[in-house]
C-alpha cells in the first residue's frame, strides 16, 4: 500500500462484468482530473492466443484437464505483484497489452491473441487502475493483494456470470456453445481455488442478483436487465461508509446486513459513483505531492 502512489484494483472472473465498473471509475478519474495508468489484467497471461492451445493441449495429455486462465500457471503472477509494488513505490512499472482482435492489433501490426512489448508505464500519472482476474491474488509465493489501496470485487450470482459469459463469447467471439461450456467446466478448480479466494480481501463487494429465472443459464437467450436485477454490495469495514446517505440517495434500496445495502440494478452506476469518488479523493489528499 502507498499514500504516494496509489493502487486501485477491480478484480472478478471472466464474464462478471468489471469492464463496466472500469467505465465508471474512469468517468470518476475524468470528472475529477485524476490520471491514472490503466493495466488489463489479460496482458498479465503467460502465453498468447496460440501459446494458450499448445499448453492446454500438453495439459491434457498429462491428465490435466482443468488448466485455465484462472490458475497461477497460466500468469505472470509474480510480475503482477512486482508492477503493484513498483509503481507503490516509486511511481514507476512494465506493462503491456493484450490484442483481444483486429480492431485492437491493427496499430500495432500484430496479429489479435498477441502481446505488446512489455514498456514503462507513462511517467506522472496519479494512480494505478488495475480490471482483471487477480488484482487479489494470492499464493504460496506471491500475494498481489497486499500492495492495493482500494480493492473492489465484482461478482455476480454464478448463473448470471455463466449467462453473459456464453452469451458474450457466443455473439462477439464467435464460440459455441458446446466450447463455452467447456471453457467454464476446465476452470471450475482454479474458479473455486484462486478466484472466490479473492471476494474475502476486497474492501467492497458488487454482486448482481436477478430477480428473473436464471435456472438454466445454457439455454438464456439474453442477459438480465438492470432494472430485472438488485445488488448487493457488502463493505469490508461498514464503520466509514455513510448507510444514511447512501439509503436517502438510492430510492428504493435497503440494509440488508450491518455491512450489506440493497440497491436496484439500475442504480448500480449512481452507487458506485457515490461510493467511490470520496475513496478516490481521499486517496488524492493523502498523496504528499498533491496538485492543487
């Protein structure tokens, strides 16, 4: 942890969403002139697109059926940790990027599935924002956690992650729906060992809950909407959040534990909003070379 160099993490598992909590706290970072130097967790694999088959392969003749992104073998964990500590420390870090398809290889005259060439982080940003599978991780060797300021989980009821994740990779990735099913059944293990782990060590929890049938999340058609959902937030420490703000600000939510409040789907973004600018900006006042 650093007062100087701050590091935010958003951490859930494929299909859970934290790409639109990213959206959010980067309309907070633009309102309040913050700078921050963004890192996707999926740059932090160990093997691109082809790489990824070849090792998958090789697991399985070894009776390894279960070797997925979600497990610490198939990341640079390690290197994760030295970014947070890093840029904790000095401000300063390697990074590079994931090209998920054309669109984003393009300018870079590289084939999608492929990496960047690790780089410096931009100097003179205000704080590291980290969306990814492991912004909590932690193993016998390497503990990621313990180098945020701010660490936020992103974790939807099991049935619903399922159904935008088969409904994401069949529609924008081309996949069907026999190999998503596949997908999510080899990572189930590392799911229940290295990522529900992580939702015990943030210091705030989202989890949309619909209010739909989700029984059979194969067979959905479309996602939840907001407003067909509430969620659950649930604070780490209830004692610095303010519940009678939040609850006079949020029509229609409610305390459903001392450190748990209920807010409507469609008050998910105003939530955040609420919660987050205050954290951020202590973050900011705490900096000793604050701008003012």
């Amino acid at each position: 942890m650093s007062l100087k160099h701050p590091v935010v993490a958003i951490t859930g598992s494929s299909g859970a969403g934290t790409t639109s909590v990213t959206r959010t706290f980067q309309e907070i970072f633009r309102r309040e002139g913050i700078t921050a130097a963004v890192v996707e967790g999926d740059s932090f694999h160990r093997f691109d697109r082809g790489e990824m088959a070849l090792a998958m392969a090789e697991a399985e003749q070894n009776a390894n059926r279960h070797f997925s992104h979600f497990g610490p073998e198939a990341n640079l964990l390690a290197e994760l940790e030295a970014l947070f500590r890093d840029y904790g420390e000095n401000g300063v870090g390697l990074a590079r990027r994931y090209l998920h398809d054309e669109i984003e290889a393009e300018p870079f005259g590289q084939p999608p599935g492929t990496f960047t060439p690790w780089q410096e982080l931009v100097p003179g940003s205000d704080l590291l924002f980290y969306e990814g599978l492991h912004g909590a991780a932690v193993t016998e060797s390497v503990d990621v956690a313990r180098h945020t300021d701010l660490l936020v989980g992103v974790v939807p009821i099991i049935n619903l992650e399922w159904i935008q994740k088969v409904i994401r990779d069949k529609t924008e990735r081309g996949y069907s729906g026999e190999a998503v099913l596949d997908t999510i059944l080899r990572r189930m293990p590392d799911y229940a060992n290295y990522i529900c782990p992580q939702f015990s060590r943030t210091y705030v929890n989202f989890q949309r809950v619909p209010t739909v049938d989700t029984s059979n999340p194969f067979t959905a058609r479309s996602i939840p909407t907001a407003d067909e959902s509430f969620v659950v937030i649930r604070f780490a420490d209830p004692k610095v959040i303010d519940f009678p703000y939040l609850l006079s600000m949020l029509h229609d939510s409610f305390m459903s534990r001392p450190n748990c409040i209920v807010v409507p789907g469609g008050k998910m973004d105003l939530a955040m909003q609420l919660i987050f600018t205050p954290l951020i900006l202590r973050l900011m006042d705490k900096r000793p070379n604050r701008r003012v």
